[in-house]
C-alpha cells in the first residue's frame, strides 16, 4: 500500500469530471489537482507553449510526491503524455476522445468528435481517427466557446444550451447517433447536452475507462490505497495552493455535479 496522493493536471476546471469519477471508484486515495489558470485555455494555444506548460505543471506535482498522474485533460495529453511516460516510472494516465466505443456505439451512423482545435490538430487524434473509422463515420469540430463559458463559471443552462445549439445549427443530426465529449471541461455541461440534442443522441466521454485503467494499475503495481481518511483533494491554481472559499466552493460544487 502507498499513501501518497495521485496528481491530477487540466489548464482549469475540466480535469474535475475525471476527478470526480475517481473519487467515486477510488474513494480511499487522496489528490491534488492542479488547474493551470495562468495558461488557460490551452486549446488555441501551440503546441510548443502547451508542452512548456504542462511540463511545468507535471514538475510541481511530481515535487508534491505523487505515486501516479492523470492528465485529465485531453489537449495536454495529445501534446506531453508520450514524452512524460518516458521521464517518469509512476503510471501516467492520459485522456482521449472516445472515438473508438463511440463508432462502434454507431452501428454506421455517424459520429461527432467536439473537443479543442489542438487536439484535432494534433497528429494523435488523427491516427486515432485512422485506426478505427474504416466506414468513415466521424465528424469533427472545435468548441472552444465552452471552454471560455466553463472558466468564466457561466453554469447556467439558459445561458449555455443556445451556445451549444449555435455551434450544432449547420450540422443535420438526423445522421447522427452519437457525440463525443472530446474535453474534460464539456462533461460539465453534460445536461446542457442532453437537452440541446435530439433523444437519439448518445453522449459518450472517456472519464470511465480512464480510471478504470488507473485502478488496475494501482493494483498491479500494489500502489494502491488502503486509507481510511480518503477521498481529500488539494486545489492549487497554477503552483499556488487555492485558500480562496469561494473559489474552493466552485470545485467542490463541480466535483458534485459532474
Ligand atoms: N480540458 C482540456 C481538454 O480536455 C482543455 C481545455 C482548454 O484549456 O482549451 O482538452
């Protein structure tokens, strides 16, 4: 058994709808979660100042002692999670657009991938896209208006439906069965989702999976925890370490609801 803490890395807010599935399946481990808000958003950025970043970032947190990572956002995985595994021996977990259940979920009707403009640049996504779309089923598009909504708090469904059905107007979901959440930050929007689409939509992340895999790994590698004053996370913004109530009030609000 190891008591130290798992570090958990997004440019914001999003990394919460990963973190909160791991407090549900690994209720025993403690946190710190890591929003980079200095360099928020990461999704219009390059990818050489990304990779600074988040390697900054992955240095606090290793400095922290922590015996595994997650990535919980897909843009910084796309760019550093390859790199990372090779530097460090502690598993190191990424986030991708769930493109492959999402195909097979299809049945041939189509697929659409939302997520950062980086991330669909990105040369992973790509092989991602070749590796399972034979029928050539998948669709994709950049959403960084949900980002921005999601790191000015802006929670309220009035506002964040109509945004989400104008990004959606040119597309015919008639064609469509399945929408993939391709950011940590959409999952937070996930209802706002739900009643912006049509019924036969399914909404599918990849929040799951990834902490499944973390569980097994912790086993395998005997890291995981037997504590039984788990379940604490530490916020830091950026190395600083959040005392701000309000500001502690959001996470703890976004842990609830995601
Ligand atoms: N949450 C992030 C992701 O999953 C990035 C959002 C951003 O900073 O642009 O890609």
């Amino acid at each position: 058994m190891n008591t130290n803490k798992i570090g958990f890395l997004d440019s914001g807010f999003g990394g919460i709808t990963v973190l909160s599935e791991a407090l549900r399946q690994l209720p025993k481990e403690n946190y710190i979660y890591y929003a980079d808000i200095e360099h928020v958003p990461y999704g219009t950025k390059t990818k050489e100042e990304v990779r600074k970043y988040v390697f900054q970032a992955v240095e606090f947190l290793v400095n922290q002692g922590i015996k595994a990572l997650v990535v919980a956002c897909n843009t910084a995985t796309s760019i550093a999670v390859k790199e990372l595994r090779g530097m460090y021996d502690f598993p190191i977990l990424g986030m991708e657009p769930a493109v492959k259940p999402a195909v097979l979920n299809g049945n041939g009707k189509r697929v659409l991938v939302l997520a950062t403009a980086l991330t669909l640049r990105e040369e992973k996504f790509h092989n991602l896209v070749q590796r399972v779309d034979q029928e050539h089923v998948v669709d994709y598009l950049p959403f960084p208006e949900l980002v921005e909504l999601a790191e000015n708090m802006i929670f309220d469904y009035r506002k964040v439906i109509p945004v989400i059905k104008n990004k959606l107007a040119g597309i015919n979901l008639e064609n469509y069965k399945t929408l993939v959440l391709g950011c940590t930050h959409f999952p937070i929007y996930r209802n706002a989702f739900k009643q912006a689409l049509p019924p036969f939509i399914d909404i599918i992340d990849g929040s799951e999976g990834t902490i499944r895999y973390l569980k097994r790994l912790l086993e395998e590698r005997r890291l995981i925890s037997t504590n039984t004053d788990g379940g604490n996370v530490v916020f830091f913004d950026s190395g600083i370490q959040i005392q701000n109530k309000e500001r502690l009030k959001t996470f703890e609000w976004l842990i609830s609801h995601c």
